[in-house]
C-alpha cells in the first residue's frame, strides 16, 4: 500500500512543480496576418531568446485582426498587432486602438511608414501581383497586367480570397478603383472594373489554405494575391505557384506593426517590437519568407534578389484615402457586385 501512496504523491509534486513552472512564464500575445509558417518561426526564435515567455499567437486575416482589436478595446486581450496594410493601422489609431511606442530605429523609415504619433511603424513593403499555376498557365499565357484579368477568356479560371477580411484583397480593390477616382473623383470605373472581376470569378476562399488549395488542384488557373506567399507556397509546400509583376504596377503596400492599447504586457510587448526589427530579423525574414523591409539602413547585399524592390514599379496610392473609404466602398461591392457579375 506505501508504494502506491508514494507513486501518487511523486505524481501530484510533479504536476504542482510543473504548474508552477507554467504560471511562471509571461504570455505575450500576437495578433497577425503573416501565416503560421513565420509566426511560428518567430514565436520560437524569441521564446529561444526570452524562456520565461511563451508567445501565443493568433493567425487571422488583416480586418479580422482589425476587428478583434476594437472589439476588446474596454478589455484588451492582445498585446502586439504585427501585420496589416497601413490603413488599418491608420484607423485603429484614430479610434485609440493603439498605444504610441517610437522603436529604437524610427529614423529608418520613410515618414509615409510610420504614424506621426509613433501609433505604428512600418516593417515590410508588401508587393500585389497575379499569382497563377504553372501547370495550367505558362508565363506568356498567364495575364501581364490587371485588365487583362477582365477578358473573357478567364471566364470562371479566377480564385481569389474573400476580400472583407482580408487586407491583400482589399488593397488590390482599392488600387482598381482608384486608378480612376483620382483622375475623375468618380468609383464608377472602379465598381464596373470588379464586377467584370467578379464576372470571371469562379470563388471566393474563405481563407489563405483554401485559395491555395483551389488554385494548386487547378480548380482555377490564377488569383491576385501578395508576392511574398508566392516563393514560400511553391518553394516550402511544393504548389505549382509562379507569378506575374503587372506591367502598369503594383500596390506596394505598407505592413504595419503596432502595441495595442491597454496591452497587459507593455514592457515585453516593447521588447518583442525591438526583436522582430532588428536588421538579423529582418535579413532573416527577407531569406526565408522573401519580405521587403521597410528600413533603408539596411545592408541589402544580404537579401535575396526576390526582394528588390525596384522591380515592383508603384502604383500611385493614397493611404489616407484608403483609410477613409475602404470600408464603405467593401460594404457596396460585397452588397452590389458580389456574385453578381454572371448575371449582367
């Protein structure tokens, strides 16, 4: 009978001394659009720096992280919000979302990187192109430029992610319409430029794995999507991805990273910031997962040649713009256009 008791009693001091242990690790955690590949990797390699911290990250599209961030505002639950196009940031910051950090190297961005108020940084340039597979589409055959995504011949042979909750989509819609509301004032050409879009569509993914999924089984020839996920989607997973740099330009889309306020670890939050912007970070993420920094002090003879930036030629953006009138344009495409462009 004593062994038993002894065997039970070891078990109970291992699992208390393994509770304590638990309870003594801080928790950080991440709210992020960048796909479980980098922030697992990341999570790991600041817990590697930090032990007595476990990172807990959540995965979501850039409004769903947007969302989350408002909805908890009276009792925030996130720490840090890593990755989103500028002008989500832009609007948290107006709703007093975000708590004012200014990042030991704040003077190595461009000032249309970063909030005047410290609210965000930039970190990466994200560049938008046209993603297709190799196995249904060669180079020459695959669309060179945004209209030519219009024509009928892509009639039903067009994937793209739903675009109300996630960033990407959103960017390239706004870059659509903008193309003409800046020389006009007008979203007309815009709106009739996605529902031709919306025409050729053959489905919205609810998600980053079921695009790829779609697009790598040939459910559909190509989508419009981010360039980074490109190399890491054909180089890690083996999808038959390539892609296409428009010829009249590309969105080149400003990623964010900011402190949310009320955060419940502000000094580890401030300590994770400085940790995934150093220049090793961002040589690492440039290597690995093929991101464009948004720091110019950088030595860029250490980054792949799929991260020059000089061949993604700009389309002219205005972010503030985008900011103000995103969310209404999405509401009228998802409530007007959506599904709808077969039947005209």
């Amino acid at each position: 009978m004593i062994l038993p008791k002894l065997t039970s009693l070891l078990f109970a001091l291992t699992f208390l001394l393994l509770s304590c242990s638990d309870s003594n690790q801080q928790k950080l955690v991440v709210y992020s659009p960048h796909g479980k590949e980098l922030l697992e990797d990341f999570a790991k390699r600041f817990e590697s720096a930090y032990p007595d911290v476990r990172v807990e990250w959540l995965d979501m599209g850039a409004q769903d992280a947007l969302d989350r961030v408002r909805s908890e505002k009276a009792n925030p639950q996130g720490d840090i919000w890593w990755g989103a196009p500028a002008p989500s940031f832009m609007q948290a910051a107006r709703e007093g979302l975000l708590q004012a950090y200014r990042p030991s190297w704040a003077g190595a961005v461009d000032s249309a990187y970063h909030d005047p108020q410290d609210l965000w940084y930039g970190t990466w340039v994200t560049p938008e192109i046209i993603m297709y597979n190799n196995r249904a589409l060669t180079a020459e055959a695959a669309p060179q430029d945004w209209d030519e995504v219009l024509s009928e011949q892509w009639r039903d042979k067009i994937v793209l992610r739903d675009p109300l909750a996630s960033g990407t989509m959103r960017a390239i819609f706004f870059a659509m319409i903008y193309r003409d509301y800046r020389l006009t004032g007008s979203t007309a050409a815009g709106f009739d430029w996605l529902r031709r879009l919306d025409a050729n569509t053959k489905s919205y993914a609810a998600n980053p794995t079921l695009l790829y999924l779609a697009l790598s089984r040939g459910e559909a020839q190509f989508t419009l999507w981010n360039h980074p996920d490109v190399p890491l989607q054909s180089q890690t997973y083996g999808h038959p991805f390539s892609y296409v740099v428009p010829k009249s330009g590309v969105p080149l889309v400003p990623e964010g990273l900011a402190i949310i306020a009320g955060a419940p670890h502000l000094e580890l939050a401030k300590t994770f910031y400085e940790f995934v912007t150093t220049p090793e970070s961002f040589i690492y993420a440039a290597q690995k997962y093929w991101r464009i920094p948004a720091r110019m002090d950088l030595d860029f003879s250490q980054f792949p040649p799929e991260t020059n930036p000089q061949q993604f030629p700009a389309l002219p953006l205005d972010w503030k713009l985008y900011a103000d009138s995103s969310e209404t344009w999405m509401k009228y495409w998802d409530a007007n256009i959506r599904n709808r462009g077969k039947k005209n």
